[in-house]
C-alpha cells in the first residue's frame, strides 16, 4: 500500500475541517479537544485515524486503540473508520469499549497476576450489582447494613486490589473479593476486571511495554464521562509511554457523574499527561435556529460561554423547536402518532432519523406509545433491548453475511463480513486477502444452493448461521474475540441471533425484513438521554419535560441540565419537547405532572424566543 505523503494527505469525504482540527490530526503531541456538540469530535478521531495510517505515521505494524464507552459508539467509530480508509489499513484500527479493552488485558494476561489474584479461565462477569451485595451480607452482615448499596458497590472497587489490609473494612473487601475469584467458577464484575487488569500492567513491565509497542496511537471519545477506574486503568497502561493520546469530550454533556464519572478528568489528563487543550467552534451537526437555541441556553441555563457556530452551508433560518403541551397522554400518543406519521409518508423522513426521547423510566413514558405506534402501522422499539446484541462484531458478520447469501443488492454487506474475517489472521498480505475473497464467495454461492428454503424455522436459521460461524471458525473467534472465549457465552449470542430473527419472521416477514428489523431499518427508535449520547437524528421527540420525569433536578441540577441539553442536541432539524398534564406513575395511578421544579428550563426556553409552544 501506497504511503500517503504528510504534506499531500487531505481529508476523507473532501470534509472542510477547521485549522484546529487539522493541526490536532498532525501534531504529534497529546491532545484534549474539547467541543460542543456536532463539532466533529469523533469525526476527528476517525480522520485522524486515517491521517496516521494512510501517512505511515502510525508505523506498520503498530496498531491505534480507540477506547469508547458504548458499544455502539465503539462499533461506529469503527465504521467511520472503515468506510474512510482502506481495508488493509483500517484493520489495524481496534475501537472498542473500556470494559471490552479491560477484559482483553485479564484474558490475555492473567496468568501474570500474583497467586492471591488468580482467577478460573471461565469466570463469569455479574452484571448485576445484587450478587455483590450477598458476598458481603454472607461475609459481614453487620458491615453490610452499615452502608448503603450504592457506597458499599463503591467502596467494593474503589482502590486498587492487592492492597494490605490497613482496616477492618479494607479485609472485609479483600475477604470478599477472595470469595468471589475461589467460586466456581469465578465470579467478577466488570469494574474488578478493569482493576485486574491495572494490576495486571503495573506488575509487569514487560506487559506494559508491550502495549505501547502495539499501540502507538490512542484515542479516547467522550471523555467527559471516564470514571476514575477507566482513568486509573488507562494510565497504567499508557502513561509515561510514548504512545500518543488523542482525548476528545465536552462538559456540557457530562451526564454520568451519578455513575462515578471523574468530574476533574480534564484537568487531571492536562497536567499528568502534559496535553495540550483545543477547542472547536462549528456545529455541523444542528440546523442554525437549533445552534442558535443552543449557544442561548449555554449561556442561560448552563452559564457558560463557549458558543458554537453553525455551518454556514445551511439555510440560516433552518431549524425548529416546539414545546407541545397535552391534557394527557392519549392525546399526546394520537398526536405524536399523526406527526411521525406525516414526516414519514408526506416529508419521506426515515423512520430510523426520527427519534424517541425520555429522560429515563421508558416504560413510563413511552410505554403505551410503542405499542400504539406497532398496532398502527409504524415500527417503533426500545432500543435498549437488542442494541448490545447487534452492536457486537459477531452479529454484524452473521447478520451481513445472511444478506450476501439471500439478498444480492447489499454492496456493503459482503465488506463487512470479509473484514470480520480478515481480522481473524493477523497481518494478510494482499494475496491472501483476495484468496479470503475467493473463498468466501465461493462459500456464499453453496449456501445459496442449499439453503433455497421457501419457509424458515428455528432449525434452519439456526443451520445457516451455524455454517456461517464455522466458515469464520469457532477457535478463530473465540481467540481473536476474547469476549467469545467463554463458549456460554458464544452459544448464548448466536441463540439470541437466531431467537430474535426466528421470532420477526413468525411475524410474517420475510427473511430479508426479518433482518431489517432486527438491525431496525424501517424502524423509529425509542430510547433514554443516556442511551442516546454521541448519535443524531433529523427529528427528535423528547417525551416528558415535566417534573415527575425530572426527579434528581434538586440533587443534581448541574447533571439534569445537561441531559437536557444532550437530547436537545442530537435533532439535526428539529425538536419537539411534550408536557402533558397528567401522566400515570408506576403503579398504573393518574398524577397530575408540573413544571416547578424544572422551572429554569421552561423560563428559559420561552425567553429565548427561539420555541414555539403550542397548547394541544
Ligand atoms: N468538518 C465537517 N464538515 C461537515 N460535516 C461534518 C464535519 N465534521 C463532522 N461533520 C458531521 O457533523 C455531525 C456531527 O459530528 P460528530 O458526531 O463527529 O460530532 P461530535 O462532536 O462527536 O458530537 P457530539 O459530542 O454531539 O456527539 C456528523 O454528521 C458528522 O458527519
């Protein structure tokens, strides 16, 4: 492959970037770029990607670690990446997230952890803090009740492990974590992992330095919201090593300080990994009225000055906020049916760039609005539940290979499944690469032959992707996806698969919109603020600006004002915020809802003179 010269390299999709970014792209140093939302921040992080690999000045055979904190926003951080360079090259991007990163370390390297540290091979992670809990209550019930759950879940990872007792309550963790790591198998969660795998790197130098070599660029996106395990864990693997660091973030969308986000992260990177601070002023993202409402209510609501600009290729007056008020929810259901009803059939928006907002209880909110969206002709879905299915690896390849074999006119599919493929060798020279081709086709082409089925069931999706699965290789994933190394874990994601495609295809689909569904083609998502951070859609429909939604206002004011500025910045055009007046609370009673808690946003989006509120 051809080396691109630093001087004649320019960016991917002819994009304008600002001269900051081009100088971040370039420079060799360490860098934190904070920015407003739609500035382009992962955009950056995906052409600087391109920059070091197609300039060699990520020198082959060093590799670029990106590290997300979503899945999802690891898997498209990839794709920028992909669709942006060749594929030789962008094979030697990784992009995944911290818990991900952190367990390929313990997989990998655990057998270098102290006697005290060792673990089963097939430990299983605890996703549910409640296991916790009961080692303690086993161990020390006076100790447990002494602290709350969220202090103890705390105080369970929040030092580093292999520490000597200095306290009664330090063996008790110890204690605990000892219990946890003897069980059969293992039992660990995924913030012991990470502390693991910091032990793991500061007790071996070798390990470390073999990282660095690796890893000669690393990016880290949404930086904001590191917690100060992920921080700790990241600088003992990379600090005071020469690979360079990329951060990218934005305080005004620091919503995960609940869940232990670090809130001095930016200073702390600066100083510790002498970094350099770079800002970005455009907004490419959000038509002008939305910047403008935007740059208002930094001002008002949040109290900061950093303002954004608008693209200045779009029409000025571009954009619209709504706030809609409702008697109750029936109305607020039939009208928002109609509404997305009309930008789909009459302005031929894409269901997929119509979003779904609630700031957190989703059943709640937008419960009952599913389920009359789905009786009424319009695919809509909680996201939440099959977003970190499809978000993995795994499923894209089986997913896009299914396309290659039963639907021809997906050109992209078959990209994606050769490069979950290839990533299974390390290093293939372009002759074998095209050899991968052949043989994969060839492949293709028998599934094809055999697998003429007019009607699908369970077994015989189950048989095709099967196939599909040992044409890749179960040792081959299973080595090159640590995630996969424990087979209940593989078997249980490929049942998953072929469960849910089983189950859209008894919904008389056909086996092309079965999968469509599955990937929620045709499909408006549904989702929470949290869940929504680094996407974007065209129109966004943020259900229930209301006190009841809104909770932790008086706790964390700061926090919520953010969330509703994430979900106010993800609409590309327009907003639409809703009150309605009564809304039922978990237990299925009617409430009559307010605005006196919240009373700061609904002031200060009519003083901006930016929203039209309308009563319904
Ligand atoms: N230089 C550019 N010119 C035109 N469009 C751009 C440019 N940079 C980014 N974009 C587009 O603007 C949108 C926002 O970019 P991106 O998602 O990278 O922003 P971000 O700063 O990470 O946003 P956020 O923090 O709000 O998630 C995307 O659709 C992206 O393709």
């Amino acid at each position: 492959m051809k080396k691109v010269r630093i001087e004649d390299w320019s960016p991917a999709g002819k994009l304008n970037l600002e001269e900051t970014a081009l100088k971040v792209i370039s420079s060799k140093k360490n860098f934190l770029v904070v920015a407003g939302p739609g500035a382009g921040k992962t955009e950056l992080l995906a052409q600087k990607a391109c920059f070091l690999l197609q300039s060699n000045e990520c020198k082959y055979p060093q590799r670029i670690l990106a590290i997300s904190f979503k899945r999802d926003a690891a898997y498209n951080l990839k794709e920028r990446v992909r669709l942006r360079c060749e594929e030789v090259l962008s094979n030697r991007f990784d992009s995944m997230t911290f818990d991900s990163f952190a367990k390929l370390i313990l997989d990998h390297f655990g057998n270098s952890l102290p006697q005290s540290l060792n673990i089963d091979k097939d430990y299983l992670i605890l996703l549910d803090d409640k296991s916790v809990l009961e080692y303690y209550e086993k161990l020390d019930r006076t100790f447990r009740f002494s602290k709350t759950d969220k202090e103890l879940i705390s105080f369970h990872t929040t030092s580093k492990v292999g520490l000597d007792s200095h306290s009664n309550a330090i063996s008790i963790r110890n204690a605990v974590w000892e219990s946890m790591m003897k069980d059969k198998p293992s039992k660990l969660t995924f913030k012991m992992i990470m502390r693991l795998a910091e032990a793991i790197m500061t007790g071996n130098e070798k390990i470390k330095l073999f990282l660095q070599n690796t890893y000669s660029h690393i990016f880290l996106d949404e930086f904001q919201d590191a917690t100060a395990i992920q921080y700790e864990f990241f600088k003992s693997c990379f600090l005071g090593g020469n690979s360079q660091i990329t951060a990218v973030g934005d305080d005004k969308q620091r919503i995960m300080l609940w869940a232990g986000a670090q809130e001095s992260v930016f200073e702390d990177y600066l100083l510790e990994l002498s970094a350099e601070k770079a800002h970005l002023k455009m907004n490419f993202r959000c038509a002008p009225r939305l910047v403008a409402l935007q740059n208002y209510l930094t001002e008002h609501l949040l109290g900061k000055t950093d303002f954004s600009t608008p693209d200045p290729k779009r029409h000025k007056e571009g954009g619209e906020c709504f706030l809609w008020v409702f008697k109750n929810p029936d109305q607020e259901i039939t009208t928002l049916f109609s509404t997305v009803y009309k930008l789909i059939n009459e302005d031929k928006i894409k269901p997929r760039e119509i979003c779904i907002l609630v700031k957190q209880s989703l059943n709640i909110y937008a419960g009952d609005l599913i389920d009359h969206f789905n009786e009424h002709g319009i695919n809509a879905r909680d996201e939440s539940i099959l977003q970190d299915l499809i978000a993995q690896d795994l499923s894209q390849y089986i997913i896009h290979s299914l396309y290659v074999i039963f639907d021809k006119r997906w050109k992209d599919s078959k990209t994606i499944a050769l490069t979950f493929l290839n990533n299974l060798h390390t290093d293939l020279e372009q002759s074998q690469l095209l050899k991968s081709e052949i043989s994969f086709s060839k492949f293709i082409k028998q599934c094809q032959q055999k697998y003429n089925d007019v009607y699908w069931n369970a077994e015989r999706l189950g048989a095709v992707i099967n196939e599909i699965i040992d044409f890749a290789g179960r040792d081959k994933i299973q080595y090159f996806y640590p995630m996969y190394k424990s087979v209940k874990f593989l078997d249980e994601t490929l049942a998953d698969i072929i469960r849910e495609l089983t189950n859209l295809y008894n919904e008389d689909l056909g086996l092309i919109q079965a999968l469509e569904s599955l990937i929620g083609i045709e499909t408006v998502p549904v989702m929470t603020v949290h869940k929504s951070k680094g996407l974007e859609y065209h129109t966004i429909i943020f259900v229930g600006l209301e006190d009841g939604a809104f909770w932790s206002y008086q706790k964390q004011p700061d926090e919520d004002k953010c969330a509703f500025f994430v979900a106010l910045s993800r609409a590309k055009h327009r907003v639409i915020f809703t009150f309605s007046k009564t809304r039922k609370d978990r237990n299925g009673r009617i409430r009559n809802q307010s605005f006196k808690v919240i009373e700061d946003i609904f002031n200060e989006l009519k003083n901006s003179g930016l929203v039209i509120t309308e009563e319904k």
